[in-house]
C-alpha cells in the first residue's frame, strides 16, 4: 500500500522547523513555535510530572464547577468552566474529556483540573467535561454526552465570553478516541451543532473493529475494556466496534488534527499512524508528533516541547 508506506517514512522523519522539539520522531503539518506568546516556562512544576501553573496565574483564573449540561434517565451529567479574566473579544473554546478506559475517569481529577486552567491561562475558555461510563452506559452514551456539551458550549457562549465558531476539543487515551469521534461525526461545516473546528489527540485510539487486535499488541485488559464499553463478546461482528471508530467516518470536512503520543506507551504505535494515514487518505493534512518513552495520554504534557506544540496547533486551527 504506497499510501501506508509514505505515512511511516513520514512517521520516521523530524523537520527540521520542528528541531527544537525534544525527542520529536515525527511532526507533519505544523512547524514549532508557542502560541499567543505562551512560553514553555510558565509552568513551575510542583509535583514530578505534572504541568502546574504559577500562584498568580493560577489566581487569574476563575472556575465554574459542576454545570449540569445534560440529565439523562435521572442522571446529571456535569462540566467545569475555566476562564482568564474577561476581554474585549470572544475567545476560542476547549472541549476537554478525560480518560479511565470508557470505566473510569473524572473531570474532578488533578491532571484534567490542571489542563483546564493551563488552557484558560493560554487565552481558552476551557470546557472539562464529565460523560456517563460503562459497563453501566454502553456506547453511544458518551459519545452522545460529549457531542450535547459541544453544543451546551455553543448555546452558552455568551455567558463565557466563547466566539461559537472556534471550538476544538482535547482528550486523552479514552477521552480522545471520544475527541476523534467527535472530529470525525457528521460533514460539512465545522462551526455549528456538535461538530469541533480542531482535534488534539493525546494517545487516542481511532480503531475499536476486529481489526485493532492486528495494530501492535494490545494489552487483553484494554480489549476487555472496549468490548465492556461496546456491550459486546468479542470485537468479530460487533457493529458497535465500528460505529465507535473514528477512522471509520473520516471524509474530507474533518477538522485538523493533532495525533500525539509515545513510542512504546500502552496505545500501539499503529493506532496513530493508520488515523494519520486515513486522515492523509481524505486530503488532510494532520500533525503527528509521536515521543520517545512510555508517557500515555496526558503524561504527554510533561514535556514542555509538547505542550508548546500543543498551544501552537490550537493557535493555528482556532484563530
């Protein structure tokens, strides 16, 4: 498949725009560069690994907590509202959806809290948001959960100061095969209803079909967990597998993508090049940054280089 083999010689190559990158195996798309003026140094790192804001910046921003965007069978589905002071303008949202394999998660988690405020200190409304989690809720239930606070964002955008027009979305491991989802679902314009104008995906998988179990080795607790997700035995002839797929639904009105994630982390490599590659396929052209290590999902953020390409693709794709 020549397609398939240009997306490896791809995956193989750093540009050289991109040299400053740490451990950068892979970037297409998107030179280097920290967005809205953000350097790299405004995290003060607190505790090993984790992104931290300074006490003032940290001050600067507000939150609203616990919003109920949806009630379903009884059930209140709930999201934060980060926010730097007000400004003149409308700012780009964030959507941000957390991990825990479909079972497990919280947008009330450190990592997550400490991204919304990350994002709103960068010039974001950062929307973090909860969604209902299996065995209990079976696909579609959070993919219908995340797409109605796309729109609750949309609906609510002059509350928060949101131009509706520049809404992107990031998530990690579980919450970005659901950010995937939501770049990939419907066609045509990227600035209405539940579609997203830019996709951050941190080790996202864009293929829960039989054939995931032939990309890499994935692990049988990750595959236990899909199937729980899918309501299904196996992954041979569960339709749920492909309607949850991203890669299924990519076509040529898909926002911009960002893939990232590590070389040997729990999520085989194969995952982000084939989504790469069916993103290439459709006439897209997404950026690709896979690290050296084991760093999953939001652990990415760590390094200072990733998330100041981070800042950089939000800045270019929700301008």
């Amino acid at each position: 498949m020549p397609g398939r083999r240009n997306v490896l010689i791809a995956l193989s190559l750093c540009t050289v725009g991109l040299s400053g990158l740490t451990g950068c195996t892979a970037w297409v798309g998107v030179p280097a560069g920290a967005a809205n003026g953000q350097p790299a140094s405004a995290f003060s790192p607190r505790q090993p690994g984790e992104p931290w804001l300074s006490d003032p910046a940290a001050a600067d921003v507000s939150v609203d907590t616990d919003i109920v965007y949806r009630e379903v069978d009884g059930e209140e589905v709930g999201l934060d509202v980060c926010r730097a002071p007000e400004t003149d303008q409308p700012q780009a949202a964030v959507v941000l959806i957390h991990g825990g394999g479909f079972a497990a998660g919280d947008k009330d988690t450190r990592q997550w809290q400490l991204i919304c405020r990350w994002l709103a200190d960068a010039g974001y409304v950062a929307v973090n948001v909860n969604y209902r989690l299996a065995p209990e809720y079976e696909f579609p239930a959070a993919i219908e959960d995340v797409q109605t606070a796309v729109e609750w964002t949309r609906s609510n955008a002059s509350t928060y100061g949101i131009d509706p027009e520049r809404v992107g979305v990031l998530g990690g491991s579980a919450g970005e095969n659901l950010a995937q989802l939501l770049g990939t679902s419907g066609e045509g314009a990227t600035t209405q209803g539940s579609r997203v104008a830019s996709v951050v995906s941190l080790s996202g998988a864009a293929d829960l079909t039989e054939r995931a179990l032939e990309l890499g080795d994935p692990r049988p607790r990750q595959i236990r967990r899909v199937l729980d997700y899918l309501g299904c035995s196996e992954l041979a002839g569960c339709p749920e597998g492909t309607a949850a797929s991203p890669i299924t639904h990519v076509d040529s009105t898909d926002p911009p993508f960002l893939l990232a994630q590590s070389e040997q982390e729990s999520l085989p490599v194969e995952q982000t090049e084939l989504m790469a590659e069916a993103l290439i396929d459709a006439e897209s052209a997404p950026a690709v940054l896979i690290q050296p290590g084991r760093a999953h999902a939001t652990r990415l953020l760590t390094d200072p280089a990733v998330r100041a390409a981070v800042l950089d693709f939000l800045a270019r794709t929700l301008s």
